[in-house]
C-alpha cells in the first residue's frame, strides 16, 4: 500500500512531463504550419501562383532542415564557444560547474555549456530536447554580473530546457528570420509595375510591413508566458528568486545601452535571450516578445516571499554608472568589436 502511494506521484509526473511534451509538439506543429503558410502568401505576392508552389516547396525543405540543425544554426551565429571545467578563468569554470550542478539537480542530461564573445550581457539556450541542449552566456553577462546572479540566469536557462521550450525557440528564430529576409528581397524583386504580380508595388510595400509583422507576433503569442515560467522554475532550481530579479534588473539596464550587432542583424533571434537584446528602434520593437522586466521583477520578489527568501536591495546600477561603450572582458574570450547597426536599427 505504501509503495503504490509513493508510485503515484511519481507517475503523475510522468504523465505532466509527457502532456507537456506532446503540447510543445503540438505547439510546434502550429507554428510551423502558421509560418509555412506565411511563407507561401510571401511568394504568392511576389510570384503568384508559381512563386507560391516554390515558396512552399522551400518551406517544407526549411522546416525539417530547421528541425534537425536549427540550434547549429542559432550557436554558430552567435560565434557560441564550448567551455568546460578545465578552463584557465576562475569565473568561467564556476559557471561550468553551476550549470552542471543545477542540471543535476533539476534531474536534466547535462547540456552543452558555452559562452558568446558580446559585451551585452545575456543568455539563451538552444536545441530540440534536453538530451541535445545548449545554454549559452556571454562574456558581459560573466563580466557584470555576480556568481549568484549568473546562476539564477542559467538556471533560467535551465528551465526552458526542462519546459522543452527550445524547440520552439530555435525553429521560430531560423524560420522568422528567413521570412523577414523574404520580405527584403521583395523590395528587390518587386520594385517595378508588374500588372501580372498580385498587387504590384503596394503589393510588396505591404509584404515587407506585413511579413515581419506577422512573424513577430507568432513569437510574442509563444513567448511572454513561457518567461514568466522560466523565471518560476529557474527560481526554484537555483532556490535564490532574488538572484535571478537582481540579475534581470541589470542586465536589463546594460542591454538598452550596449550594442548587439549580431542580434540586430538577425532580430528574430531576439526572443531566445533572457532579455530583449534589440535596441527597439524601427522594425526591431516587431520583435519584442519579452514581458516588462518590472512585471517579471514583481513575480520573482512575490515568489521569494513565499519561498521565504528576503528581498535584497535594487540591484538596477545608477545610469551614470552604465558604460555606454563595451567594456574590457576578463573571461579570455575575445568581446564583440563597435560594428554598424544592422538593417533594423
């Protein structure tokens, strides 16, 4: 009797954790489905019936390449570096060894661990399931942020791994990012009257207002609950709420003031990170899925006082006390060098 009481919550688990796989299946059916239909409108408008049938046909190729190598993708974009335990910084290793601690304590296969040359700090993490996950910081992220706060951000991190979050984040960003290109090229091969083309000029000045729009709010529908309970279960797995507010408040400070070329070039990326990396000037604000940091804030304090966490001083740094200009890293790893803003900044 007493065995079958310890099975059955173990077994209600089991039945959760296997709902939510088959959801975020399910959910990543839709969005592809959403997306390849997006697509073919795309090439539709620009080449009717014939530009339709070779954009779908495109999107069929895109989405199960997407599937398979769209986390290779998103790390070698990012310039994405695997680091482990034997790494010549102190502040690197503990980070290893953090994420691998936490990963084992959060019952997970033990991810790829890496870090991205950008003075920005953030963070994201990437791949099809968590036996094939990656989680990533950057430099800045390690350089300004104390151990505490970088591990309620990675164990964040963590936590959409164990949601099976990153599929959908992975596949949303390669596949947005191609339609948005679509929609630039249409300004190239559309720009004169073509009376056989649907809709002409108007037709591909309404293409390129409408094809990001409508990626962008594919992501915002996927994205602004899922962080809310990244950050719930992040808190848990790290046992620190305030860890994580405390770091989200920086990095949101620095991140409005530090560029991010990379991200400003693939803007569709921008929902993977743990805060917006855009600096939301132009079409960037069509790619702003995150909730207000203050909001995110307020659960997190809200959850340490029934954690029975106490609250610790705003961490937000005074603006003055922002660089404006990337700073020095001390993690040995070369930092983003001053580049142009990309197309949407």
């Amino acid at each position: 009797m007493a065995s079958n009481s310890r099975l059955k919550p173990r077994r209600q688990k089991n039945r959760m954790i296997a709902d939510g796989t088959t959801m975020n299946h399910l959910k990543t059916f839709i969005l592809l489905a959403a997306l390849t239909a997006l697509f073919g409108g795309v090439g539709y408008l620009i080449g009717g019936a014939t530009g339709m049938a070779v954009a779908l046909v495109f999107a069929g190729g895109m989405n199960l390449f997407s599937y398979w190598n769209a986390d290779k993708i998103v790390l070698k974009m990012y310039r994405a570096q695997p680091v482990d335990e034997q790494h010549p910084n102190a502040v690197v290793r503990n980070y290893v060894a953090d994420v691998r601690q936490m990963a084992r304590d959060a019952g997970l296969p033990q991810p790829q661990v890496a870090i991205i040359p950008s003075d920005q700090p953030n963070a994201f993490a990437t791949g099809r399931n968590p036996e094939r996950a990656a989680v990533c910081a950057t430099t800045g992220l390690l350089d300004m942020l104390t151990r505490e706060e970088v591990r309620g951000v990675m164990a964040h991190e963590l936590a959409h791994v164990k949601n099976r979050d990153t599929l959908i984040m992975t596949v949303t960003a390669t596949i947005a990012g191609a339609i948005a290109a679509l929609a630039n090229f249409a300004l190239f091969f559309g720009g004169g009257e073509d009376r056989e083309r649907p809709g002409g000029v108007i037709g591909t000045l309404a293409l390129m207002i409408l094809a990001p729009m409508a990626a962008g709010l594919v992501q915002m529908a996927i994205s602004r609950g899922r962080e809310y309970e990244a950050d719930r279960i992040g808190a848990e797995i790290a046992g620190d709420p305030q860890a994580l507010a405390s770091a989200l408040q920086k990095i949101d400070a620095y991140a409005k003031r530090i560029h991010n070329p990379t991200a400003e070039r693939n803007p569709a990326s921008g929902q993977m990170f743990i805060i917006n990396p855009l600096a939301g000037r132009g079409a960037d604000n069509l790619f702003s899925t995150h909730p207000a940091t203050v909001n995110r804030v307020r659960a997190l304090a809200e959850l340490g006082a029934m954690m029975g966490v106490r609250p610790r001083a705003a961490a937000t740094p005074p603006a003055s006390a922002v660089p404006v200009t990337p700073r020095r890293a001390t993690t040995g790893v070369p930092t983003t060098p001053i580049e142009p803003r990309g197309p949407w900044g």
